[in-house]
C-alpha cells in the first residue's frame, strides 16, 4: 500500500470539506485504515501529521482555524453517534466553517467563541494561542497543545456558529474574562457586549456572579462601567421609542414628591397630564449578582429587600392613581413597537380613570 492507495472501501466524499482533512483515530478505523498505516502517514516527511492527540491533520501544512476548531472538537467532545448528510451553509467572510453539529460534550467558549460570535476586541481565530472548550467536569482529559479545557457541571445549550457549537455570549464571556487580568481588555469585552447588542447586563452579570469573578477588583471596576452603559443604552432607547412611534414627550428622568412630603422615587419618564410613568428596569439579577456583592444567605437578604424596596414604591404610585410601565432593556430592543403600544394604551386610558393625585415633579 502507498500513498496514492484509496484508503477504504468507504469513500469520504459525504462527509464536508474539513472533515476530510482532519479525522480522529476511531474516524480513520471506521474508514479502513488502521493504526500502522496512520503511522507511517504521519512520519517526517509523510503526507499526515498528528495535531491532537488521536487527532490528525491528513496534509503535511499548518491547520485552517476551521480544521483548527474541528480538531479540537474532536479531541474534547465524544463524536456523534451517526454522521449525517448535510449540505453546509455558506459561512460569512472571515468566519471558520465545519460540516454539520458531530459532538456532544464540547462546547467552544472563552476569546474563540467570542471571536466567532463576531467581537471586534477579540483577536481574530487564527491568532489564538489557546482555544477553551467546555467538557464535563467528569470527562477524564487534560489539556494539551492549543487545548485549553474548562470543566463544567452542566453544559449550557450551544448556539450554532458556522456549524460549530459555540457557548452563548454571556458564558463565552465569562470564561474569557476568568483568564484575563488586564482591565482594559475585560472592560472593552464587557462594553462591546451590551453596546453592540450582544447581550444584556443582566445574563452577563449573573454569568460572571457564577463564575466567582466579581471578587477581582479588575471585573469589579469593568462592571460598574458595563452597567453605566447599559443604562444609557437602554434610555437612548426609551428617547428613540418615544420619538419613532409619536409618543407625545414627557419630562424625562425626574423624581415624583407629595406636596411636602417625602419622595415617592425617580422615573425615568413621566406624563403628568395623564399620571403615566415609564421606569427602566436595568437592575442585576438578584441574589449576589451585583459588583462587590458578598455570597451567601446575607447578600440574598439585602437583594430582597431591594426588590422589595422597588416593588412598595411602585405600589405606592398606582395607589395615588399613578400608572407605572414597566419596561425592561430587552423588550426595548427586540419588541419597541409593542412596548410603544403599551405606553400608547396607558396613556389614552387615563381619560377614563379618576384622577390621580396631585404630586410634585422635580428633575433627577
């Protein structure tokens, strides 16, 4: 047998362009070649060369970061249990491109999905040292060559990326930033994510709350920042969903007192023709989640009772005839029209309701 030999009696076209060009050992058995053979292949020299182990690149040059990615999927996950016929979608410039979904128990997380979920602060993929990718935390590998493993309990659902199951944003995120020390750089990840649209403040948050990260002075300072900008975001929103739709203007950002009395809290918009107010609920999610939050029993006490704090204030507007919209950064962004039809809707109901009480309104 030379190299020019086919390698088995079953051919490889059904299966996708980089999966012909990178195969695990068990892959090569069940395509009739063996252990010798895949030896003599992968010598100086030889036409072959071992990437991972049980991994091989099957051409003698450096790997595309698609057979990059593939490699590593294959060395972390535990193949699919039936290869599948698929006629691959066209990836988008710069992206990596796989056949179809064929591992289970890997995910890729950290800077190399962040790269493929498009980050413009993330080096691109072929300038990764390290490619991290989520395995269970009872799968018996190590980490080796440009694999970096990050065990998990539980696996969050991938998204699929150019065929590759990617960890959604949030997660990608905190497994990036857990290896990251310069602040700048968490801070840019964390800005882009909620600037761009990415995700909201709040999944992140409660991502890197899991993680343990908001202990890092580093992270601490960037969060503070991350939730700065989401709120402004989410109130350029608020002004864009105003305007866009015909809403007519309210005063904006002020804080609603009885007539000598102590404050009833702020508003992020307010009719008072009508007694209508819109507040934007831009909080992190409860339980330790916020920046230079302690764990445990205590931490949830004092979030309760922030919620709580929220929950009497807006009680206590709609007991003074006061109506309170609701609206939560991400209904702004995916679902404006609605959210406008609800202020819409409050806001010519007030004609049928009595009056609400009189109440002082001061800038916040």
């Amino acid at each position: 047998m030379n190299h020019n030999t086919p390698l088995s009696p079953r051919p490889l076209r059904h299966l996708a362009d980089v999966q012909r060009r990178v195969m695990s050992a068990a892959q090569l058995r069940a395509h009739g070649v063996g252990a010798a053979d895949v030896t003599a292949r992968c010598r100086a020299g030889g036409p072959w060369q071992q990437f991972l182990p049980g991994v091989y690149l099957l051409h003698p040059g450096p790997p595309t970061s698609e057979e990059r990615l593939h490699g590593v999927l294959l060395y972390a996950g535990r193949p699919a249990a039936k290869e599948t016929r698929s006629i691959p979608a066209q990836p988008r410039p710069g992206e990596a491109h796989t056949g179809p979904a064929a591992y289970t128990d890997a995910v890729i997380t950290g800077l190399a999905a962040l790269a493929l979920h498009r980050f413009s602060a993330v080096p691109p993929l072929p300038s990764l040292d390290r490619v991290d990718v989520l395995v269970p935390r009872t799968r018996r590998l190590r980490s080796t060559g440009c694999v970096r493993l990050v065990r998990a309990a539980a696996l969050p659902a991938p998204e699929q990326v150019a065929g590759v199951p990617v960890a959604p944003v949030p997660r990608a995120l905190a497994d990036a930033v857990a290896q990251l020390t310069d602040a700048g750089a968490v801070r840019r990840l964390l800005t882009e994510a909620v600037r761009d649209g990415h995700c909201e403040p709040a999944p992140l948050v409660a991502e890197l709350t899991r993680a343990r990260l908001l202990g890092r002075p580093h992270v601490v300072g960037a969060v503070d920042s991350l939730l700065a900008e989401g709120r402004a975001i989410a109130e350029d929103r608020l002004h864009a969903l105003v305007r866009d739709h015909g809403l007519p203007d309210p005063l904006w950002n002020v804080e609603l007192r009885l007539p000598g009395g102590p404050p009833l809290g702020g508003v992020d918009a307010y009719w008072p023709e009508q007694a209508v107010a819109v507040e934007l609920d831009t909080r992190a999610p409860r339980h330790g989640s916020r920046p230079g939050a302690r764990h445990g029993a205590p931490q949830a006490a004092e979030d309760d009772e922030q919620w709580s704090a929220y929950a009497r204030k807006r009680e206590h507007l709609e007991q003074l005839g006061i109506t309170v919209v609701h609206i939560t950064p991400r209904k702004l962004r995916d679902a404006a029209y609605q959210q406008a039809a609800v202020v819409r809707t409050a806001l010519m109901a007030a004609t049928d309701r009595d009056p609400a009480a009189y109440v002082v309104v001061l800038p916040r």
